[in-house]
C-alpha cells in the first residue's frame, strides 16, 4: 500500500469538529490553572533517554521512541511530562520561593504492546504543585482537576482518591519481600478477588478468614466515607492507618465543600506504587471504558535530578476530555463554528482586501468569497 495512504500505527490525524473540540478542551484547562495561579511550561519535544529513564524508571523508559544524536548521545521523543518538569525544578527554578506552581500541555509518544486501536502519540494536559508537602497541595490539585471537568461541562465525572501507603503498611504487616509484594498488587489492581483470596490464604495463613474475606470485598468496591472506617477495621497497622487517616481528612474536606458526589475512595487502587508516594487518584466519565487522567503526590521524584522535594500533580487525557465531551455535548455552542463575513472578489483587488482588513480590525471573522465567472 502506498505510503500516501497508509499512516503509521497509532497516529492519528485531526480535522473540523474534532479541532475545534480539542482546541476548546486545551484552553478550558489552561484557563483553570492559571485561575489557580499555576505558570505555563513548555518543554522540550525530546531529550536524553537517561532523563526518562531517571524520572520514569527503566522498564517504563524502555518504551520510548529513541535515536542518536550526531554527536553519539541516545536521545528520545518525551513519553511523559513530568520527568521534564521535575529536572527544570531541580536545576533551574531552585532559587524561586516554594511552592512552584506549573502547568503544561503537549504532545508525548510511547510505544505500547499492539492492540486494535492502541495509540501511540497522546495529549497531555496538566500540573505539577512542588515544595509542599501537606494535605493544602493534595486538595488544591483535585479540586483544580474537578473544576476542570466541571468547566468543560461534563456531569457524572468520578474522581477516585487512594493512597500508596494502605497498600505498603498491609504488605509491610504481612511480611511479604518484593516478589509477594508485586503478585499482591497485580491482584488488587485487577480485582482479582478469587485469586487474591487463595493467595493471601496461600502465602498469609495467619489472617484470620474473615478478615481475609473482608479486605477481598473492600478493594473490589469504590465508596464514600464508610469505605474508610471499613478499611480501619482490617488491618490495624501504623503506616495504613495514617494513609487512611490522611484520606479521611481530604474526604471531610472536599464534603464540606459540597463536592463528594464526585468523589470517592477506591482502596484496590495499586497502579505505579513504586512512583507515587502518598495520594493517588484516578479520574473516570461515564461511557468512557478506562480512566482519562490521574495523578498523586510523588515525593521522591524530584530527589532524581537534585535535591528532594516534595510535588503533587495530575495529568488528563485530551483524547479522553474530547471523547468525552462529544458524547455528552456534541453540540456545544463554544465549539461552534463561528459564521464569516463573507468578502467577494468582484471589486477592485485593494477594495476587496481593505474591505477584510477593516473587518478584522473588528475582530470579525473574513473569508473571500469565490471569484464570479463573467
């Protein structure tokens, strides 16, 4: 097939409705977080694969698209944003005053295992809140990421809110070393229910059944506030319960802001342990099958590319916003196309564009019309 024809897997070319759709999701969320005082960054396209592989991990960097400078050094396409953010903080912003509020949208290219319609180039649109380590940094992330869905005027949105360290404490109080550690997460993160329950009957005969049953059906369900005092009751260990004590606090915290209907706490949430530090969230709309952003406070991260420091931050999904956005609201009147003022060509030339110069100098929107057949 010709290669005129043909585009490369997981690439995807947009047109008419599907611009503008975007174009309005991207400027809706830059428009929140500047509200919230956060600072555009725009970052560079590719750079060092020792960089990805500092901020990502190495399995994770391993699916970048790479290749080699002139000069010999092994570059990459950025898979992410983050890493990039983390290493500017570090090296160029460290005598700015804390907290370093930056925002950013853009482009990132991963290779993953081929599917039917597995993309390979996404949008990201997001934030980074650096140099506070407190809940203050963790509420004002997911509510910036609430306004965002809300702006837009998505209804149904769910954000959902763990923490790394429920997980941590209970494989900690266990005993487990790493490989039983990594089967236990693969487990919860795929409500594997069955199979979690003959494991942990397998490899931690000493929980008692019932307590085993209990903590088997609390990760397979997302809840509100009684998720939480469930959870108090499994496993009583120090590092879970302040995990679930620090969510307690944000739950309280967003109810008495009139927004838990959007909320909830997910406990069988144990994607990217090894990254995140403290909160994780996901967030979901309806009829979309996977999560279309999330993020956590990651805490060591910066620590990578110079001195640690604290940092909280969430990305979204363009593809997602605007999936999402033309199933709810296909006829949104902000996405609309703007009618022109059409100029004809059957004038003097200069009479013809002074007339859509004058135009534009009103802000109109000007298209010459065809040229009329004598």
């Amino acid at each position: 097939m010709s290669s005129l024809t043909k585009i490369p897997s997981g690439v995807q070319y947009f047109f008419d409705d599907e611009v503008r759709r975007r174009r309005y999701v991207e400027e809706t969320a830059l428009g929140v977080f500047k509200g919230w005082s956060f600072d555009e960054i725009i970052l560079p396209m590719f750079d060092y694969q020792d960089l990805f592989s500092r901020g990502m991990g190495v399995d994770k960097a391993d699916r970048t698209y790479r290749f080699v400078d002139r000069d010999g050094s092994l570059l990459a396409l950025r898979p992410e944003l983050t890493s990039l953010v983390a290493r500017t903080v570090a090296t160029r912003f460290r005598r700015k005053p804390r907290p370093v509020r930056l925002c950013y949208s853009g482009e990132v290219f991963r290779y993953d295992e081929p599917t039917q319609r597995a993309a390979r180039e996404f949008h990201q649109i997001g934030l980074e809140h650096i140099g506070e380590p407190g809940i203050i940094a963790d509420l004002e992330v997911v509510l910036i990421a609430a306004e965002v869905l809300t702006t837009l005027g998505l209804s149904g949105f769910r954000i959902a809110l763990s923490h790394v360290n429920f997980f941590h404490g209970i494989a900690d109080h266990l005993g487990f070393a790493a490989a039983e550690r990594s089967m236990l997460r693969e487990l919860i993160d795929r409500r594997n229910i069955l199979n979690l329950d003959q494991y942990l009957s397998l490899r931690a005969p000493q929980i008692d059944p019932e307590q085993r049953n209990r903590f088997c059906q609390l990760i397979r369900l997302a809840g509100k506030a009684e998720s939480l005092d469930l959870a108090r009751q499994i496993f009583a260990n120090p590092q879970s319960l302040g995990a679930i004590d620090h969510l307690t606090r944000l739950h309280k915290a967003i109810g008495e802001l009139e927004l838990a209907e959007s909320f909830t706490i997910d406990l069988g949430e144990a994607a990217d342990l090894d990254y995140y530090t403290g909160l994780t969230f996901r967030i979901y709309v309806p009829d979309l099958g996977s999560a279309i952003g999330g993020g956590g406070r990651y805490d060591n991260l910066i620590g990578n590319f110079g001195d640690p420091e604290p940092a909280v931050g969430f990305s979204l999904s363009l593809d997602g916003l605007a999936a999402a956005l033309a199933l709810q609201l296909p006829f949104h009147p902000q996405q609309a196309v703007e009618s022109a003022e059409i100029v004809e060509q059957n004038e003097l030339l200069s009479q013809c564009f002074r007339r859509a110069r004058d135009l534009r100098k009103l802000k109109r929107k000007v298209k010459i019309g065809a040229q009329q057949q004598a």
